[in-house]
C-alpha cells in the first residue's frame, strides 16, 4: 500500500499558550494533506463535477488522538492514505510524525461520503475513482481487484 506524504511548517501562532501545536491545528494539518493528496489525483484547483463526479463528497465525521506533542516551531510530515473504500464511503488514515522519525505524534480518521449534487443523498464512487485509489488502500490485500 502506497501513502501521500507532505511536510508541514509549524509556525508561532500555530502552539498554545505552553509552546505545544494547537489541539485545533492537527485537523488543518489533515485537511491540508488531503488537498495534496487530491491534487496528486489531478484534481487541482478547480471543481468540475461533470468530469469529475466523484469531487462531489462531504465530510461526515473526523477522528483524532494525540499521543505526543509537537512542540515549538519547525516541521512535521503528514502522511494520508486510504483505510476504506465502501459503496459512497471513504475513510482517510493520517498521521503527524516528526521529520526525523516514525513515531506518531497524532494519528486521525477522516469520513466522506460521494453524495449527488442536488439531493444530497448518498451516491456510490465511479469504477475510475476506484482505479485511481487501489494503490493508496490499507483494506485490499496485494493483486485484489479493487
């Protein structure tokens, strides 16, 4: 299973007030590897739902634990890839780590679901979108169809 992985800046007026990342910032940091990860896709800058049906997705829920704060300014990497592909479901695993090291800082689980642009009801991903994420899969094992 292939990951994305980015590196973050972690800037002053990311930390609370004892110098440690804002508990806040972890999901922004997510939010920002997954747009990364969607442009890898090539899905760049711009929505287009006719081309693209599967753009239309919404958040249903996102999970974090922190296990070691990020203290003080500098860098992190984030990695994201892909724990589930259900019918409308997709479920993103994500970790904060330091540059130096595989140990997590925080580790999280972010939901959407492919929904139809008007009625908002839930609609399954395309076969292509299916292709194109077969490599990120945590739940295929090696040579499954996906």
């Amino acid at each position: 299973m292939r990951f994305h992985e980015v590196v973050h800046g972690v800037y002053f007026d990311d930390l609370d007030a004892f110098q440690i990342l804002h508990n806040a910032r972890y999901l922004l940091l997510f939010e920002h590897a997954i747009g990364s990860f969607w442009r890898r896709l090539g899905w760049a800058d711009r929505l287009d739902f006719n081309s693209h049906p599967d753009q239309f997705h919404l958040v249903r829920a996102n999970h974090i634990e922190y296990l070691r704060p990020v203290t003080g300014t500098g860098e992190v990497r984030v990695r994201v890839w892909v724990k589930r592909l259900g019918r409308s479901s997709l479920s993103f695993g994500l970790r904060v780590l330091p540059m130096d090291e595989d140990v997590d800082h925080a580790t999280g689980e972010r939901v959407v679901v492919r929904v139809h642009p008007t009625t908002r009801a839930p609609e399954p991903w395309t076969e292509s979108f299916r292709e194109i994420l077969a490599p990120f899969r945590e739940d295929l094992t090696p040579g499954e169809e996906p």
